[in-house]
C-alpha cells in the first residue's frame, strides 16, 4: 500500500508505484544563450543514440560512462542520458515480435535532463527560483561549469507548488528531476513529488458507497463496470471514441479524445458514488502481443495505453478516488473470461472490465 497525505490512496505492484511517485508540470522557457542550451541538449541526445546498440550488445553502463563521458563531461547528465537509453532499450527488447525480430527506435530531436536527488538540493545541474509571475532557471553548462539562465512560465496555479518545491528543495527534504526539450520551442518539464502535486490540486470527493469501477483501456474505446462489495454488478458502461483508429487520424487529436473519455468516465463516477477504481497494472507486461492484422498490429503499435493509464490514476487521484491496479493475469483469454462473456453477455472488453473489478475487490479484501 502506498499512500500519501492525502486520504485517498494507490495499491499496486511496486513496478507500478516507482512510476508514480512524480508529475510532470510543464512550461515554456526562454533561455539567454540559446547556442550553450542547445549544444548540451544535442551532446546529450547523442549519448543516448550511441548508447543503444551497445547496450543491446550487453555492454556494460561502467564502459559506456567511460566511452561517453568526452562527449558529454559531466556525470549527472551522462548517467541520466545512459539510464535513458537503457529505458529505449528495453522497450525495444519488449517489443520484439513473434519471429524474435527487434524494432528498431526511431530517435527524432534533441533534448536534455538531469535526474534529482534532495541531497544535491533538489538538482545539482538544473536550479530554479520562484518570482512574481515566473520561475528564474539556472542550468549547468558542463563543458565551462557556469549557469546559463532562463524564464520559464508554467502558469500562475503552479507558482505556489514551485515554490514550496523550491523551500523543501533547499532543506534537501526532496528532489526535482528536469527535461528540456526543443520541439517548437523550449519547454521544461519539472518532475514535482506526487503528494506535493496533489496537496496542491486535489480536491476533496464526498464519501461514496464504497463501490469498485473496473477499466478495460483500449485503443477506440473506454469499458467500465461498477460492482459493490459483494460483486454485483450496479452498472456498466462504454465510452466510444472509434474515429481515432482510422488511417492517418492525427495523434494528438486522438490522444485527447481519449483522455477526455478517461476524464467524463471518472466524473460519472464520482457522482454514482464509487471510492475505488481499478486499473489494469501495465507495469508488469513485458511483452506486447501482436496479431495477423495489419490494422489490429496498428491500433497496437499506435496506442499508448500506460500513457492512457498513468493519465488515469492521476486524474483518479485528483478527484479523491483510492485507486488499485491489479494484475491483469486472466483478465482476457481464460476460461473465466470466456464464462462471463456468455453469462453476462458481455462482449470481450466489457468482460475485461467485470473481471478487473472483481480482482480490484479482491486485492482490497487481502490487504485488510
């Protein structure tokens, strides 16, 4: 059980919990010297680019921070760039298919980061300070080791949690990690401590029936079943966002129309009475299964479903939902699967989403 100081709390995996213990907030910022910024986020992107393949030939992080360190002089960024690529690389591992034949990644851009840690006062490469309608940024050249400085603008709601990150930041009570990228412009993305962020922007949910909503997450469309303590079904629904799966749909349109889905489905059921929703804990699949279809294989490789999830359980934690994700082991493709589609007459999602409920109820049960 993991929780926060807020009432409202997650279960699940520790693979699961590791990848919620920050947020990201974002902001555009405008550095003075855009040539020094720009030259670290290219040196650094290429760290991460020459480090696959030798990653994926088992080389070890000690000789890649040996080989690398000439191209980027500075072991926080090295080790925050090799500790990137070695992500990129097992998620090429992950996506090998049937014939064992590897995906290769496609790395577009250049961008920069430098992992946090409170003993370094938050971030030893990267500092900030809270202004008047902006946040002063500071960042570490490693090639001269001055700061060159920036303005970043992440919107006036956030100043006071930047700047109370900033106060703990500074008793090395907590740390912030820092992405920069270049896509149009520079944008930095603060990771903040997920019990700071909610502190700030959760708001409180009346107490409910103690119901549990079950989730099946999928590429065109949004199943939930709700259940009682005892594991009969209140009610079920589904939430259609079909258009996204056509040829060429614009991703960032489709992204969207999903996490409105997400948003209008938790609204509905905060008002039905529900405390717990239940997800599927993606943190534990290693492998992604593909079929004979071209278009199935493109719905697959198209869609970000632990994006959509992480989204999710956020959002859920916002509202004041307790959220549990269970393993989605026999979820799909089992005999008990099989048996509720026919039982129920539910299609095979809608079955997905009962069972993930039931599991959800069950693990609450365990822990008590």
């Amino acid at each position: 059980m993991f929780s926060y100081q807020t009432t409202n709390k997650i279960i699940g995996s520790k693979e699961a919990l590791d990848n919620f213990q920050f947020v990201a907030i974002n902001g555009k910022v405008i550095f003075h010297d855009k040539e020094r910024i720009t030259r670290i986020a290219r040196a650094y992107s290429q760290v991460v680019k020459s480090a696959i393949n030798p990653l994926l030939e088992e080389k070890s992080i000690e000789e890649l921070t040996k080989d690398l360190y000439p191209i980027m002089p500075n072991y926080i960024y090295l080790e925050t760039a090799l500790k990137q690529a070695n992500t990129i690389v097992e998620g090429l591992l992950d996506r090998e298919d049937e014939k064992g034949e590897m995906v290769h990644a496609k790395i577009k851009g250049f961008w920069f980061a430098s992992r946090g840690n409170k003993s370094d006062r938050g971030n030893r490469n990267v500092k900030f300070h809270v202004m008047d309608d902006h946040v002063l940024i500071k960042v570490r050249d490693p090639w001269s080791k001055e700061w060159i400085v920036g303005r970043a603008y992440f919107g006036k709601e956030y100043l006071s949690l930047v700047k109370e990150l900033e106060e703990l930041s500074n008793k090395r009570e907590e740390g912030y990690g820092v992405i920069i990228t270049f896509k149009h412009y520079p944008v930095i993305h603060m990771q903040v401590p997920l019990w700071l962020y909610l502190k700030h922007f959760s708001s409180p949910k009346p107490t409910g029936y103690g119901l549990f909503a079950g989730f099946d997450l999928n590429s065109d469309r949004l199943n939930v079943v709700v259940v009682d303590r005892q594991g009969e079904i209140i009610t079920f629904k589904t939430w259609w966002y079909t258009e996204v799966v056509s040829h060429d749909y614009p991703k960032e349109r489709a992204k969207a129309l999903r996490l409105n889905a997400l948003s209008q489905s938790l609204e509905f059921l905060a008002k039905i009475g529900v405390d717990y929703v239940v997800f599927e804990d993606l943190f534990v699949i290693k492998r992604r299964k593909f079929t004979k279809s071209k278009k199935g294989n493109r719905k697959i490789t198209k869609f970000a479903k632990r994006q959509l999830l992480i989204h999710g359980v956020i959002k859920a934690l916002r509202l004041g939902f307790n959220v549990i994700l269970v393993n989605p082991k026999g979820t799909t493709n089992s005999e008990e699967h099989e048996r509720i589609m026919k039982e129920r007459g539910f299609d095979r999602h809608m079955a997905s989403a009962y069972l993930v409920a039931l599991k959800g109820l069950k693990t609450l049960n365990d822990c008590k």
